[in-house]
C-alpha cells in the first residue's frame, strides 16, 4: 500500500528551455536527478552536500548546480549515486514531514495546486505510516491539506 502514495511522477526544473533536473519527495527525504552527459568517465563527477547547500559538477570545471537548499538536511545520511547515466542525490529532510516547495532556494519552485498536491500525497503518507493496517491510498482532503509536521499532535519520533 505503501507503494500508492509513492511520487507519481518528478517535477522537473527548466530553465531557458533545458531541464536542470527533476525531484520528487516523501515524508524523510527529498531526490534530486540529474542527467549526465555521456562520454564523461564517472569518476570525475563530483557532488557535495552540506547542512544548507549543494554542489555538483566535474573535477576541474566550474560547478553545474552551486545552490542552497530550501531547507537543511541531515549530512550524515544524505548521500549520491551514479547509475544508467543519471546522478541521484537523497537529501535526508532535518524536519521529517515538511513539504518543499523546490529542492534548490528559489529555484524551480512548485505552483501552488502542485504544491498543495504534494502536501496532500505526503498527509497520506503520514496516515499510511502510523496505521499500517489501513489503506489510505484513496482517501481525499477537501479544501487546504494541513501541514502533515503537526497535524493531530505532529510526527511521531
């Protein structure tokens, strides 16, 4: 059941007409993809991740993405890996539960129905997380989603 308030689909950040990359979230952690160019060896891509800010790019160029966050991010087990010519970094969320708007400050930020979307996915899986037993894959919010961090008490530890 899990599996059905999983993302749908990416969002995709475009400028000037070229996806930068595409993200998704869930509950802990957010998931940024970025397409590498082919003929680069892997082992030149290099991707650094800190409390607030992000770095990507190749040894000896100027960095591909140089950004802050949205928010922080626990350092300690957010990571990045390279696979079938995409890098994919988990950005463990310091507040499990917050709703992003966009990985990257001020950068690809969500519409306000998408975001709305998003707040009402990761509600649901909030539910699915603390009542296993249930199916809340078809349940519906009607008007505003509250904010899954405090809804009913807030998250359990």
């Amino acid at each position: 059941m899990a599996e059905k308030l999983a993302p749908e689909k990416r969002h995709a950040f475009v400028h000037n007409g070229q996806k930068v990359f595409e993200w998704d979230q869930t509950l802990e952690e957010v998931n940024m993809y970025i397409e590498l160019p082919k003929g680069v060896p892997t082992k030149l891509f290099r991707c650094t991740i800190q409390a607030g800010h992000v770095e990507v790019g190749i040894r000896g160029n100027p960095p591909y993405l140089n950004h802050d966050l949205t928010h922080p991010v626990k350092t300690d087990s957010s990571f990045w890996t390279i696979e079938d010519g995409e890098m994919h970094i988990t950005l463990q969320k310091r507040e499990k539960g917050k709703t992003w708007s966009s990985p990257i400050q001020g950068q690809g930020i969500l519409d306000p129905y998408a975001a709305d979307q998003e707040q009402k996915r990761l509600m649901l899986q909030r539910f699915q997380e603390e009542n296993p037993g249930f199916d809340f894959s078809q349940a519906q919010f009607s008007g505003t989603c509250p904010d899954p961090r405090t809804f009913m008490g807030g998250i359990r530890p």
